[in-house]
C-alpha cells in the first residue's frame, strides 16, 4: 500500500498561507519557484485544505488580537479622564455624573461584571466560527493571555 502524507513540508505551508491572503495559484507558485500545476495539485487535497484553513483562522486571529488590542488602548484614556473627573472636579455634578458614567460602563445589562472587568460593546456580524474566534481573541486580548497555538505539522512525515 503507498504511503500517504500525514504532514506538509515547509514549502508547501507556505503556499499554503500565500493561498491563506488571497494570492492566485499562479502567484503563490511563482512566489515559491514551482509550477502552478504542482499547487493546483495540491489544492485537491485534504491535508492541504485543512492547512490553508488553519492559516486562514491565524491570519483571522491576528487581525482580531490587533483590532480589539486597538480597541482597549482607545478607551484606557477615555476611562482615565473619568477617573480623574470623578477624583478632582470641583463640580459634585461633574463628580457624580463621572462616578455615575464608570457604573454604567462597569456593569452589564442584567448582570454583575466582577470586580476589573468592564464591558464594551462592538456591533459586527460574523459567522458562528468565526465569532467564537473573535470571542476567544478578543478575551485573550483584554485578559494578556498569548493565544492558543494551533498544532505544527513540523517534519513531513508518513504512515501506512
């Protein structure tokens, strides 16, 4: 029985993440210095598939990560200019509505954030998966964590 491929060399990852931002077949394989049959061939397989899509989801992922890292650094200043109203202004009405301003934006509609968090709402409309990734991504981004890895095929490699 022949061997099949359980993993995808580095150059074929590569035309893989070119296919991944809109690249042609013709353009990723000039890109790499191969013919565009070789990728087109390629492309006819699972394996190869499944890696532009993971490519894809990074690509998706780090535009995420970027866009809601832009997101929590336009509202530090925003937040902090409260916080300095509701500390020094010499109106209690300035005060009060500063102080009244945090509550609101502390505490969710029908529910209690805990004690750090805050809410911040942003309208936009995605696919059910490509919403859990902005989700994930976008927790990820509020909270410092680094994001999951996605496994590395590393070495090609076979099996029977």
């Amino acid at each position: 029985m022949a061997k099949r491929p359980v993993s995808l060399n580095p150059k074929q990852k590569l035309i893989a993440e070119l296919l991944a931002v809109g690249m042609s077949s013709a353009q990723a394989a000039k890109e790499v210095g191969v013919s565009r049959s070789y990728v087109e061939i390629l492309q006819r397989g699972s394996l190869f598939e499944l890696e532009i899509d993971a490519a894809r989801e990074r690509l998706m992922r780090k535009k995420l990560k970027k866009f809601a890292n832009m997101i929590v650094d336009e509202l530090e200043p925003s937040l902090e200019k409260i916080r300095t109203l509701r500390d020094t202004a010499d109106d209690e009405r300035v005060q009060l509505r500063a102080a009244e301003s945090i509550i609101e934006k502390a505490l969710p509609r029908g529910g209690v954030l805990r004690e750090g968090e805050t809410e911040t709402r942003v309208h936009v409309t995605l696919s059910d998966e490509k919403a859990a990734i902005a989700r994930e991504v976008i927790a990820e981004a509020i909270s410092g964590t680094t994001p999951k890895a996605l496994p590395d095929a590393g070495n090609p490699e076979t099996e029977e």
